[in-house]
C-alpha cells in the first residue's frame, strides 16, 4: 500500500534525497485565501542542488506540489528561502558565436 504524504512531507521528502546536509532541511507551511505556501530553509552549500541549472530542479520540485496540491483540492507554492549573507551570482556574459568559436580553438 503507497503511504500518503502530506505536501510538507512531500516536499522534506524530496529535498532531504537531493541535498548533502538533510538534517538542515526546515520546512515551514502557512495557509491563508490564495492557498498553501511552503518555505524551504536548507544549508547554503545545497541551495545549487535544489535550484539546479538554469532553475530546472526548483521548476520541477514546484510542478510536482502543484500536482499534490491538485490532489489535494489545493494551491501550493514554495518560496525557497536565500541564505543569510548569500553572495550575488555574477553577471552571465553574454557570448557572440565568434567568440565561442574562438573559445574552442585551443
């Protein structure tokens, strides 16, 4: 029989397998009229982990509540909390084709 999660556990779930520290994983749920928002706190070193390249891990983990939440008759969103002090990502730079062809030639 498949055990039902709740989608805080859901979420504590998923997060705990993906990241390197899960005794740090927090996740808090508040309910108010536009629904269920989840807050995730994790260890600044696994944050690249949960967000994942371009985003498509935070993407993915937010579609999957949203199907739980459909299940459950319910709204849900996730609000992944910035560490304290985080650094800001640098600029991406930009690269014209030329250039990258350029790159390649070693």
């Amino acid at each position: 029989m498949a055990e039902k999660f709740g989608d805080q556990e859901f979420l504590e779930f998923v997060v705990k397998s993906l990241v390197d520290n899960p005794s740090e994983v927090k996740v808090g749920r508040t309910v108010d009229e536009m629904g269920v928002l989840l807050t995730l706190k994790l260890n600044p070193a696994d944050m690249g982990k949960i967000i994942g390249r371009s985003g498509n891990t935070a993407k993915a983990i937010r579609t999957l509540l949203r199907v739980v939440g459909m299940k459950n008759h319910a709204r849900v969103n996730l609000k992944i909390e910035e560490p304290e002090g985080g650094a800001p990502r640098p600029p991406r730079k930009s690269s014209s084709m030329d250039q990258v062809m350029e790159d390649l030639k070693l």
